[in-house]
C-alpha cells in the first residue's frame, strides 16, 4: 500500500509551518526601534542567577542588544528555527511516556513515536491553514470563531486518534488523553524556555 513517509511529512509540514510563522510574522511597513541610552544601560547590566549559567551572561547581553536594535526580530527567527530542533528531542519523550501508558498489551516504542509524528504533522497543517485564515481578517468575531473552532477540533481529532489506535474504552482514552496533555503542557513549557535560553545565548 502506498503511503506518505511520516517523517518526510512531519518535516515539511513543520518547515511550512515555521516559515510561515516567520513571513506572516514581518511587518516592513513598521520602523525597527534604535537603542536608546537606557536600553544599552539594561542590557549593560544583564545578569544571570541560574546555577553553574554565569557564562550565559555574555550571551544574554549579546541577545538583548540585539532585541532592543530590531524590536526581537533575529530572536524570533532564531527561536523559530530552534524549536523545530527541541521538538525532534520532546517528540521521543512524549513517545516514551506513551508507551508507560499503554503498557498492556505491549505495543512497539516506535508505533507511539509514528502516532505523536503524524499528529503532530496534522497541528502544523492545521496551525498554518489558521494563521492565512485570520491574518488578513480584521474581525475579532472571526477570529474568535476560529480560534474555538481550531481547539474544538484539535481536541476531538487527537482524542480520536488515541481512541482508534489503541482500541480502549471511552473513559480510559479520556483519562490518558488528560495525563498526556498534562505532560505536554509541562513538558512543552521547559521546552520552551530551554529554547529561549538557548537561542538567547547562541544569538
């Protein structure tokens, strides 16, 4: 049977993603901000409290020149770009906690890895259908709209999805639906930071 390489399609879907992201992100029309006295003087005195992080700080400096030069426009790129790198680490882990979960019967590591990639491939088609759809539209009616009907959707699609895979019942799927999106959002939050300082430092 023919089929779509779940990896193929996972990285160009986020490729479109990001890349959207970034275009529909760029306003020229918008002057970059100059750094004025008191933003050199900030950053002069940017600091780091994080263990064993001192040698940070040269890069956070770096970073936050940068920032009040172009209003965060190389920062974002670079967070754009870095993110896509975090996710090829989260993406395993998620995996791994899948696979605690859905302990009995044994299933492969690797089937909840192609599961989470093809969903994940889904949200970046789905996110970047979102981001042309409301970019052009001044109505908050209209974005609202779509905003509730993004997360309806997405919800009842990722349930769905775990539901048909694992061939559970109803309220056993609705329980490790919740334990995973707990994780995701804890865990998609220290990626998130851990990105940030990331890209902050390397800037």
């Amino acid at each position: 049977a023919r089929y779509l390489q779940p990896f193929r399609l996972y990285l160009i879907l986020s490729v479109v993603f990001f890349l959207l992201g970034s275009l529909l992100s760029i306003h020229p029309d918008v002057a970059a901000p100059r750094p004025g006295a008191e933003g050199q003087q900030l950053c002069a005195n940017v600091q780091t409290d994080l263990p064993g992080a001192r040698w940070l700080a040269p890069g956070f400096t770096a970073t936050c020149r940068s920032i009040a030069a172009d209003g965060g426009r190389a920062f974002a790129q670079s967070m754009a770009h870095n993110l896509g790198r975090g996710m090829f680490v989260f993406l395993p882990l998620l995996a791994a906690l899948m696979k605690l979960l859905y302990w009995r019967p044994r299933r492969f590591y690797l089937e909840h890895l192609l599961l989470l990639i093809h969903n994940h491939a889904f949200v970046f088609l789905l996110l970047s259908l979102f981001m042309l759809a409301t970019h052009w539209v001044s109505s908050s009616a209209w974005n609202s709209l779509c905003t509730l009907a993004l997360i309806f959707y997405l919800g009842r699609y990722l349930y769905r999805s775990m539901k048909i895979m694992y061939g559970q019942s109803a309220w056993l799927t609705v329980l490790k639906f919740g334990v995973l999106g707990f994780a995701y959002l804890v865990g998609g939050l220290i990626m998130l930071v851990a990105t940030a300082v990331f890209s902050a430092a390397i800037l």
